[in-house]
C-alpha cells in the first residue's frame, strides 16, 4: 500500500528554515524520523505532524474528487510542420528531399518511422528496399542510419537486423503522420 502524499507549503521558506534550525540547536541528538517530522511541522506553523496531516485530509476532503489531470497539449509549431509536410509527396507519403534542417530532419524521420510496419524484422537489404519505396532522392543508406540515431529503429551490432522501435510520437510527429 503506498503512504498518501501530505503537501507542504511556507509563505516564507526563510523563515522555515530559522525555526527548524533552532530546533534543531536545543537538541543534543540528530532527532529521529518521526521526530524531524514534528520538527518540521512546527516550524511550517502547524502543532506537530498530525495536526499537519489534518490539515491536508481536510484539504483534500473539501475538493471535488477528480481523476488524474490531462496533461495539457503541446503547442505544435505550425511552420515547423508545414515546412516539413512539403518536403512529402501530397499522395503516398514519399519523401522528396531531404530537409537542411536538424529538426525537420527528425520529424521527417517520424514521417518514414510511421511508414515501417511495427514489430517486423528485416535484414539490411529488406530495410534498405523498403527505404527506397519510402524516398526520392536517393539515399535510403542515410535515411537508415539516421533513424537508428534518432532511436527510431533498433540495429543489432552486426548491422543484421532492424526493427521500428514503438514508442509514442512527438506531438508534431503525430500531426504530421496525420496528414501523410
């Protein structure tokens, strides 16, 4: 069973800090677990530590119950993801060229990376063919190697087999995997 979490919040972490430390002066031992626990609820203002935990079952009993917050959405930056999505072919999802740019250079990775079916192996050559369905400019022994650096695609030392590494997409990753 996991022990609740008791909030702790000071108006002024200073003033905390005097308090505890001139508790911690009147003592000729280091003060025990349950003991610094009190130390410091009394230091925060409150009697002791379960006049603290008090507070906070009564601080939680007042709020509504509520499940776990969403965390809230990444801004997704609208040039960013349109720079890249020109650089694929509108119908197909085929890469026409290869961005200059660092990071168009991994988002357009999550575009390929999208395209490689999950949990399948292939050998270099078969990565290598795919690759080359996937582009037009080229050069499917970069594309390779830059999606095992951008962790996208495990590579077995011997470079003898590949597999898409599943993971959950960046949010500019998922807007672009939708639009190809």
């Amino acid at each position: 069973m996991s022990r609740p979490q008791i909030p702790l919040s000071v108006d002024d972490v200073s003033g905390l800090a005097r308090a505890l430390r001139a508790q911690l002066l009147e003592r000729e031992t280091v003060p025990g677990h349950v003991e610094f626990l009190n130390m410091l609820a009394r230091a925060a203002g409150f009697k002791n530590f379960q006049h603290l935990r008090a507070q906070a079952d009564e601080t939680a009993a007042a709020m509504p119950a509520q499940g776990p917050a969403e965390p809230a959405p990444e801004p997704v930056d609208p040039k960013l993801l349109d720079r890249v999505r020109r650089c694929f072919a509108a119908e197909g999802g085929r890469l026409l060229r290869w961005p200059s740019r660092r990071g168009d250079q991994v988002l357009a990775l999550w575009g390929l990376w999208s395209q490689l079916p999950s949990k399948a192996e292939f050998t270099e050559q078969q990565i290598s063919l795919r690759l080359r369905e996937l582009h037009d400019f080229g050069d499917h022994a970069l594309l390779r190697r830059e999606l095992c650096e951008a962790g996208l695609v495990h590579r077995t030392p011997d470079c003898r087999s590949y597999r898409r590494i599943e993971q959950a997409p960046t949010p500019e990753a998922a807007s672009l995997i939708g639009m190809l």
